[in-house]
C-alpha cells in the first residue's frame, strides 16, 4: 500500500503476514512482538491490542512468547488478498 493511512484491516493483514513469513519459511519458532512491531509498523501497546483480539479470533496462536499464524489465519490473509485484488480493480483503495 502508498505511504500514509492504512486502514486497520490492513494492519491485521501486515500482522499476520509477518506470523506467516515466520512461521513457515524457514523460522521453526514463530514471530516475536519485536518482529511484529517492525514488519508491521505499528507501536507495542496499538499491536498488543489487534495480537490480543487475533488470538481470541483464532487467527494467531502463540506458543512461548512467539506468534505464528493458524489455517484460519491462512484462510483470512488469503480472502483479504484477493478482495483488496477486487477493489484495486475498481480503482478503490482499502
């Protein structure tokens, strides 16, 4: 997305993006908050919120203070992909 306001959908999806990346290519142990908190370009307490309400959702799970993303995750991140696709073709941002 450009530079400026990203919606908060687009948060979640840059959150849950970066569990992905580290839970599967080639990172055993899952994301920190650390990585979260860069990749995702949002501050602690703003991620300790969404990471809260995403693990309540059962989109992210956490085993030993590391994020890694569920097949509901997958499934989110993949619907989300291919509207954001949809409305890009519209000329719409989201």
């Amino acid at each position: 997305m450009a530079a400026g306001y990203r919606t908060h959908v687009s948060i979640i999806a840059d959150i849950l993006s970066t569990a992905k990346q580290y839970s599967y290519e080639g990172y055993d142990s899952g994301a920190t908050v650390t990585h979260l908190i860069r990749k995702a370009n949002v501050p602690y307490q703003r991620l300790s919120s969404i990471v809260s309400t995403l693990t309540q959702s059962g989109l992210l799970y956490e085993n030993s203070a590391k994020y890694k993303i569920s097949e509901k995750g997958i499934e989110f991140l993949k619907a989300y992909s291919e509207f954001k696709e949809f409305a890009e073709s519209f000329g719409l941002k989201i």
